[in-house]
C-alpha cells in the first residue's frame, strides 16, 4: 500500500499493476528498508540499505523522470574525467527526493550489478546529503565482496580465503598483511572522503602525503620483522624505465594479474585520454624543480609558496592543484600506468590490474614502490623545512616521567612480564558476505568465508606527568612507536608511526595517565554490518567513518620479540588548538575532519615530519626535552597461540598456508 501512496500523479493502470504487484508480493519480498518507508521516525541505516541491493519494489517504483547514468567502463576513481562524469552522478542524485535516490541506486544495482561505478556514487551520494551524512554504511567487503574474495570463496559457504601468493613469490611473507580486508577499507574510505574533483577539505593535501607516508612507515616495520629489505621506490627516475621486479595475481573477479618483470610502456590509452609516460616524467621533474627554487607557479604566473597541504593538492592532483598543466595529475596517472601495464592500449579488452581501484591497491607490492616514490617528493619538501631547536619543543611547566605499556593477559598464554610487552597472533576471522544478484529481503542468504588476520592482546599506555605550573594545564600527548635501530635519529624519522594523539587536563603534581588501544586517534571505530542493520542494532554514528583497522594499530613483531621503542611528546594544547572548540576525537590522525577546520594547528607528523639536527638519536631528545619520554617495547609474535573462540579443525584449515609462509 505504501508503495503508491508515494506517487500522486500516476495513471490508473498504473494503480492497477501496482496493486496486483502488491499482492503478489506482500509476505515475501518487503525488505527491510521498505517496512520504514515514508515513517515519520526519521532516517535510519535500514532505509539505506536498498543503495547497496537489488529491491524488486524500487523497480516497480521507478518512473519515465527518472534520470539516465550513462555506465563507465574500467571506472576508476583514479581518472580525472571518469571522476567528474561520476560527479556529474552525484550531483542529480543528491537533488532528487531521498526515496527516489535510493529507489534509483538500487536499480542500479540491478542493471550494472556492484561496479567501482556503482559503489562511488552510492557512497558519495549518501556522504553528502544531509539527512544521511552521520548514517553508519555498511562495510564495502559486504557491498562489494569481489574487491575482498576470490571466486573460490565466494562460490561455498563456510569456504576459506587463503592468500593468493606461492612459496616461489618473494613477497609472500607479507601477503597476510598487504591482503588484510580491512585495510583495504581503510584506503578505499579515505579516498571516498576526499575526491578530488571537489575542492579540497580543510589540509586535504598534507593529510594525503602523511597518511600515505604512515601506510609506507607500518608496511617497513612488518617487511623488517620478516627480514625482508624496506620499500624501494619506483616511478619517473627510480627504476621506472626498468623491469618490475614483483608480479602479483590479486585472484579477484574482473582483475588481471602482472607477471614479474613486465615493463612500463610509452603510452596508457584509458578512454580517449592517453597518458604519455615521457610526460608523467615531465611533470615529476617540474616539480622537483619548483622544489629547488623554493616556490610553485600558478597559471598566471605569479608565484606560490610551497607548502606541505599546496603539494599535497599538487601531486594528489585534486581541484585546488596550484598547476595541473605545468605538474600535472602525478599520483593518480601512476596508478592507472601500472594497473594498465597488461594491456596499456587496450587493444586486447584485459581487465585493469588491483592499482586501478582503492580498496584492491595496497594488496599489490608494487603500490608501495609508486608511494615510495611519491613520498620523495613530499620527503625533498620536508628536508627544506629548519629543523626543530630544543626550544621549539619544549613545554616549561611539563615534564614526563615515564611511558609504559601494560598489556592485558590472554588465556593460556604465560606472560612473565606484561609491562612494555604486547603480544600479537593470527586468528580466524568469519566475514559474511551476499552475491551480487541478492535481493534485499527480511532473511537475507548469507555465504561464510573465512579468513586469517592478526591480532594482539589489548594494552594500555601508563604516562607519568608532573605539573610544575600553580594552575591545571590542557596538554596534547603525541605517542609513536618505532623499530629500534642504531641509525641517527634523522635517518630514521620516516619510521616513526603515529599510534595515539589526545588532549588531558593535567593538575598541579604528579599525575597517571592511562590510555586504552582502543582510544587510539587513529582508528576507525568498530563498524557496523548488514547483520547489524537487519536486527536493528543501534550504531555509534561517530563522526568519522574513516581510520586505520584496530587490529593493526601495532606491527606483528617476530616469534623471538621485536625491539620497539614507543615515543611520547607533550605539548601545549591551549597554542596547537586552532580554536577554543577543537577536539580531537575518532580517526581524525589519517583522515582529518568531514567539515571544519582539522583541530591540531602542529604539522601532522610533530615533530618527526623534518630534519632533526640537534639529536643524535632518541635518548638524546628525551635527555634535553623534559617534557617527552621513551620506552623499549618488546612485541612478540605467539606463532603457536590459537584463540580458545577458535574453533580447531577451522583453524588448522587455515594456519597451514599462514605456518608455511612464514
């Protein structure tokens, strides 16, 4: 009944196909969506849920009005013009009516099934409207389950996914990690909250260079726990005229694999569009030249001072580029050159590789290369800037005492010492997923694919802080963690990995300060799921939808235990603040704020983000900065730990492959 009391101006043969529709279906295809439509309980993640599924009522509901989206073959968001083509999308989606925009995503669905396309606009479409903005959506494995599972996963319920390398693919240590479902999320998500065809969220451009530098940072720790080398570059001037070295097969549905030793041809024919790579090469020493004279050139001319937020638009290249004739769309023509490489004209129609989509990117080695290279750029820009003196780090009236960690005990496992010891494990994870033709129903058909991830007991940060001031002081605390090395302190910064950033009010004296994992500034909080959404479970609609998978939030570590040293600097909130309102809360270190100004006015990455000159290494940072401390932390990998949820003969089934490769 609810379906036509929508529609006023229809036909009465349309008010009898509906009704005779209406009969047929009653009882057994109202979806969940449906049964809240039109309440005047406002809108809920049930309601949304029909942008991610085929619903046969939003068929029947659709009209002659309704517009036309052209589909885009190989979209990626990587391509500029694809990119506004999908903007062009969004903006006559977010006009129409609530209920006709989702009515008409769900057709979608149906008609183009779960696209790169499709999956853009929903999320995009329903990111900025205002009556769905703080809604929770639903994770994209569960939208998009091909960017996650192979086929083979896929086709059984209760399957398990294993990793896609072989014992004779050098890479293979790291595929439990490169593969990690959430961490593809993680990219796919920043990018989703900063496209950039829209001009650009308050430091877009910096958090783009710092969250992709963190990314390089994390995957170094885990490729030196498994004695590997750290990332090499490789772009214009590094090895990019030479073979690549890695191959990977992602195993996903519509994507090519890259045999070892392809190489990066002259041209990339993507649409009409034909990215030259002499002209990629052009723009990487444009700006490397504007680096060296110390300023950028807009289109007229005129002079730019080169900041890390103006780079970062630059080489991103989003809508507030300073020149994206003269610099070009660097990072993004990379991706689509190397996700291209099997059939860079393509003239043979071969699916693009995982470099062309967000979410499958970072599976493949070679993403790390290209950001590696890229982060060369950023990195030239950070050894112009002068270094910190011991003044500009040092906050009068604080000193810290000490920094520990305290992990909490698991099960069966024997911890001698808990302080300054994590302690880190695989385990069985179940992921439910739907097929791409599954209609949007009260019972939904769920498969069940399982798959091996890390994990590590839960901790918490113990800081001791004195107050030598009469009155309370507000204080940030910027923690990191870093492998310990015998490098000078400048050589190694790029290692240091941002794990918490959080404001206190420190009285006068001593004071303990505790802090949980799960407080962490740079994780996204736990997510809600289709399953949720169904049963009516109540989401915490946090306010950012975008960080780091908790899981990850620590490197695994090695059986033997890895030497870590953890890093703590306390500075003054009251002058970091670019406001008297601002607050640091959810994911906001790699993904910044939806709307506003980003609350912290330091340089992302304070006060490792440039040349450190006045120390040799950490002790003697903390020796003459009172108000910073350190402590050596021990990770060790619990090669052997099964968790006692776990049921064995699951387990076994998959360890094995995890036990081989490592």
């Amino acid at each position: 009944k609810q379906w036509y009391q929508r529609r006023v101006a229809i036909t009465a043969g349309e008010k009898m196909l509906r009704a005779l529709v209406s009969v047929l279906f009653v009882g057994s295809v109202y979806t969940a969506a449906l049964k809240h439509h039109e309440k005047d309980e406002g809108v809920t993640e049930k309601n949304i849920l029909r942008a991610f599924f085929q619903s046969p009522a939003a068929v029947l509901r659709q009209t002659s009005q309704t517009p036309d989206f052209t589909p885009i073959e190989q979209f990626t968001v990587f391509n500029e013009k694809q990119m506004m083509s999908a903007r062009d999308a969004v903006n006559k989606l977010v006009q129409m009516p609530l209920d006709d925009m989702l009515d008409e995503l769900s057709v979608m669905r149906k008609n183009r099934g779960a696209t790169r396309f499709t999956e853009f606009v929903a999320r995009v479409s329903l990111g900025e409207r205002t009556e769905t903005r703080a809604l929770e959506l639903p994770p994209s494995h569960q939208t998009i389950p091909h960017w996650f599972f192979s086929p083979g996963a896929m086709a059984g319920n209760g399957s398990v996914a294993g990793d896609t390398s072989t014992k004779d693919d050098p890479e293979q240590k790291l595929v439990w990690w490169r593969e990690d479902i959430n961490m593809g999320e993680h990219h796919c998500n920043w990018h989703y909250r900063f496209p950039y065809t829209e001009h650009a969220k308050d430091r877009q451009g910096e958090l783009f260079a710092y969250m992709h530098q963190q990314f390089l940072a994390r995957y170094d720790f885990e490729r030196l726990g498994v004695d590997a080398d750290r990332v090499r570059a490789f772009g214009p001037g590094y090895c990019w005229d030479k073979p690549l070295t890695e191959g990977y097969n992602p195993n996903l549905k519509g994507m090519s694999f890259r045999a070892a030793g392809m190489q990066v041809g002259p041209a990339t024919n993507i649409g009409r569009r034909v990215i030259r790579t002499d002209v990629v090469t052009r723009h990487k020493d444009q700006l490397f030249n504007a680096l060296a004279r110390g300023f950028m050139e807009y289109p007229n001319g005129t002079r730019a001072e080169i900041t890390m937020d103006r780079l970062g638009d630059t080489i991103e290249s989003n809508i507030d580029s300073v020149n994206s004739k003269l610099y070009g769309n660097l990072h993004n023509d990379g991706h689509v050159i190397i996700g291209a490489i099997n059939d860079p004209d393509g003239r043979y129609r071969v699916n693009a590789g995982p470099m062309f989509e967000t979410a499958t990117a970072p599976r493949d080695p070679v993403f790390f290369r290209w950001h590696k290279f890229v982060d060369a750029i950023f990195d030239a820009h950070r050894q112009s800037l002068d270094p910190y003196s011991t003044e500009d780090l040092v906050m009068d009236n604080i000193r810290i005492d000490f920094i520990s960690t305290v992990t909490e005990e698991l099960e069966g496992v024997c911890m001698k010492n808990r302080t300054n010891r994590l302690y880190t494990f695989m385990e069985k994870k179940r992921y439910t997923v739907y097929q791409e033709e599954q209609e949007l129903e009260e019972e939904m058909k769920p498969i069940h694919i399982y798959k091996s991830q890390m994990n590590y007991s839960p901790f918490q940060f113990k800081i001791a802080v004195t107050n030598t001031a009469e009155t309370d002081s507000l204080v940030a605390f910027r923690v990191f963690i870093a492998p310990k090395s015998d490098n000078p302190l400048d050589e190694w910064r790029n290692m240091f990995v941002e794990v918490d950033k959080f404001v206190s009010s420190v009285s006068p004296g001593t004071t303990m300060l505790t802090r949980s994992n799960y407080e962490s500034s740079v994780i996204l909080p736990t997510t809600i799921t289709v399953e949720d959404i169904l049963t009516g479970k109540t989401p915490d609609r946090s306010e950012s939808k975008c960080g780091w998978p908790l899981r990850l939030l620590i490197p695994r570590g090695t059986p033997s235990g890895m030497e870590f040293e953890v890093y703590v600097i306390a500075t003054d909130w009251t002058q970091d603040r670019v406001d008297d309102s601002a607050m640091l809360h959810g994911g906001l270190s790699y993904c910044g704020v939806a709307e506003g100004r980003y609350p912290d006015s330091r340089p992302m990455g304070f006060p490792f983000e440039r040349k450190i000159s006045d120390f040799e290494d950490l002790e003697s940072m903390v020796r003459d900065v009172g108000n910073s401390a350190k402590a050596d932390v021990v990770i060790k990998y619990l090669k052997e730990y099964v968790p006692t949820d776990d049921p064995k003969d699951e387990w076994e089934r998959i360890i094995n492959t995890e036990e081989e490769a490592y």
